[in-house]
C-alpha cells in the first residue's frame, strides 16, 4: 500500500502501541529508514552469548540505543525494520512512546522487500536517510536519489553523541544524513562489493 502523509496519531500513555501489520505503522513518512539486522550485526551489541533469547535481547539493545541517542524529533522520523522470524509468530510491531517505529516484515520474504518498497515508494526520497551497508538496499537508495550511510558510520555517529538523558545544555551534534545528493560508492567500493557478492 502507498505511503500516506499524515500527522502522527496521538500515543497512548504505554511504553508502547501494538500493530497488526507494519503496513499500519507506515503511516507517516520517515526520514530516517534502518536496516535493523545490517546495523545490529555491525554493532558490538549481539554480545557472544546465544542464549535461548539473545537475539531479541539484542534487538531490544539497539532500540534502547537509538532512544538514548537520537533526538526526540529524530525519533519521531525513525524507522527500522527488521526480518520476520521464518519459525514461529513474529513479534509484534509496534510505535514507542518516544515515536520510534519498530516493524517486522511479516509480508514479504525479507526485511530488504519491504526496506526497498519504502524507499521505491518514498514520495520526497531526497528528504530520506537509509542506513544500511547491504549494496542491494544503498543501490535502491541511490536510484532514488536517497541519502545512503553506512551501518558503522552511523553507529560511530551514534557513540559520540551524549545520552538524551543527560544535561539538556550539551549541544547534540546533527546526524550527517541529510544530504540533496545521494552518497556515491568510489570505483573501488564498487569493485570490492561486486567481488564480495558475486555480481
């Protein structure tokens, strides 16, 4: 279903809001997408235990670090979409408190299906960062003229902000990923992406 454009709804009192689908989640346009494995598979939070629920633990890692270090009006903006589980029910998709949308592709194949779907139909794509390192998705983004960061660029970005809940007088430096131009991958990241994939 298209992108609708509208005002957020009014959140209830909870830390979260269930949702049935996360069609009904995209009801504002992000600004900010996330490939929510890619990032987390990057980062040191997966830890190296596998215990019978480290990987929902390490979901819920990344999500409490996005609400410790983005802005209140970046989180509003923010959505990161994650693989639905190919066994067993998928979580719940759901809209914190804070605004943060937090969605299962439950519909399709794979998170990267519905991460392309959102930028293909993204109707203001120069106004949309997507973070993600997998060449499928930064091409997709490019093509739209979409900013592309890496996974561990944001993350670095990410680890020299303060806290949001520390002092409010700290200045929070701007994520760099707003740009009217997309990001352009050098001759050699090309070539070492298509090695690395096979294309």
């Amino acid at each position: 279903m298209p992108l609708k454009t509208c005002r957020p709804q009014l959140l209830p009192t909870s830390s979260t809001e269930s949702a049935t689908s996360p069609e009904e989640l995209l009801v504002t346009v992000p600004k900010t997408l996330i490939d929510g494995y890619n990032l987390l598979f990057q980062s040191p939070l997966v830890g190296k235990a596998r215990g019978r629920d480290w990987l929902s633990t390490a979901r819920q890692r990344l999500v409490s670090l996005l609400l410790q270090r983005l802005t209140p009006d970046e989180l509003k903006t923010t959505h990161i979409v994650f693989d639905a589980p190919r066994v067993g029910r998928a979580p719940e998709s759901e809209i914190h408190a804070s605004g943060l949308s937090v969605v299962y592709a439950v519909n399709h194949a794979e998170a990267d299906d519905l991460l392309e779907e959102i930028i293909r139909q993204h109707p203001t794509p120069k106004h949309l960062a997507v973070v993600s390192s997998d060449i499928r998705i930064r091409r997709c983004a490019r093509s739209r003229r979409a900013f592309s960061v890496g996974a561990e660029q944001f993350l670095e970005q990410l680890e020299r902000r303060p806290t949001m809940a520390t002092d409010d007088s700290v200045p929070i430096a701007p994520l760099k990923i707003a740009s009217d131009e997309p990001e352009l991958l050098s001759e050699n990241e090309i070539a070492f992406w298509l090695k690395e994939f096979g294309e």
